[in-house]
C-alpha cells in the first residue's frame, strides 16, 4: 500500500519548485520521473505522481535534490507564465491538436478564480480615515510620533545615540538626546507614576 505525502509548490513564470515532505529520504532510494506533464516519485512504499500537471515541462532540463526533511523538484516551463495550480486539465492546453468530435466532448463546470488582487485593493481603497474619536492614535499621538520622528531626524550622531541607548535600555520609558548623560551607564527603568516594572520571563 502505497504512503501519501504532504506536499507543496511555489513557483515563477519560469520554473516551478515542489516541495515534498519525505523526512529522512535516502537518496539511493529516491526515484523521480519527469514527463512532458507528469512527475512520478518513489522513495520504496511512498509514491506521488502529479498528473495531468497544469502546463507542460521540459524533463530533460527539471532536477531535484534529497535534503534532510524534503525532497526539492525543479521543473522547467515549456511555456513562460504562473499555473496557479499543479494539476490541470486534459487535454493539454499547449497540444496543438485537432479539436476533439462534439460526441467526446465532456462539459465541466469551472468555479471562477477569485481575484485576491483586486479583493485586497477593493477593502484598501474603501477604508475611510478613521477619526480621533475611532482610532486614538490618529490624532495626539501621531502628532507626537511625527514630532519625534523630526527630531530625531533632525539630530546629529551623538542625540540620535543617545536617543536610540535610552529608550531600548530603560524598556522605552525614557527617551534622551543627551549623549553626555546617557553614555555614562545603563538607562534606568522609570515607569510612569503607580505603575510597576515587572520583566518578561
């Protein structure tokens, strides 16, 4: 009986890169077999083979390596461009065939793709501003944030030092730009008035 195995890809225009998760795979015993659309592995009683695979590949230019954890395939695009998926649909889009009798014909019906691209641009571009009243940072303390953000970039070396070793070492209660004071030793920790200074772990 033959193992499944967990397997993912991430690809370019070119080449696309598959990862299968065969932990421990000895490389003696790893077979892959590269087909126009087919890749067939075989490490003993664990098996996977991807067909028919989204576009065509060029097996005589796709290898793979056996590392520790997975095993990495590289295959090679005949055709430039992203699948979106591994497995297609037969027959090969790129097969410059005759097109098949009207009896043969098979009708499926096809989800459409999302479009994630312009989901994402869709909720971007209807946020409103949030408001003050919202969103407490919007008002006061981005003022404050772009008021230290000027200093800062405004500052020479030693104030930019000394504003930088104040704030990380007293846990960003204290921020100085005196480089004189700071440089003497570690910034102590000041939490605001009835708060305690407790350390994580």
């Amino acid at each position: 009986m033959s193992t499944a195995l967990r397997h993912e890809f991430y690809e370019t225009d070119e080449r696309l890169t598959l990862s299968i998760f065969d932990k421990g795979a000895d490389a003696s015993a790893v077979s892959v077999q590269f087909e126009p659309r087919k890749v067939s592995y075989t490490n003993g009683e664990k098996t996977l083979v991807l067909e028919p695979l989204k576009g065509q590949i060029v097996a005589d230019a796709c290898e793979y390596t056996v590392g520790k954890v997975k095993v990495e395939i590289r295959l090679k695009k005949a055709a430039g461009g992203r699948w979106g998926g591994l497995i297609g649909e037969s027959p090969d889009p790129l097969a410059n065939s005759a097109a098949p009798s009207s009896s043969s014909v098979k009708t499926t019906s096809v989800k459409p793709k999302k479009n994630w691209d312009g989901i994402t641009n869709e909720i971007l571009t209807s946020e409103k501003e949030k408001t003050t009243e919202e969103d407490a940072n919007v008002g006061g303390d981005s003022t404050l944030n772009s008021f230290f953000q000027k200093i800062f970039g405004d500052a020479d070396e030693d104030t930019k030092r000394a504003m930088m070793k104040s704030y990380s070492e007293s846990g960003g209660t204290t921020l100085s730009t005196n480089w004189d004071e700071v440089k003497k030793g570690k910034v102590e920790v000041k939490p605001p008035a009835g708060s305690e200074w407790k350390k994580w772990n």
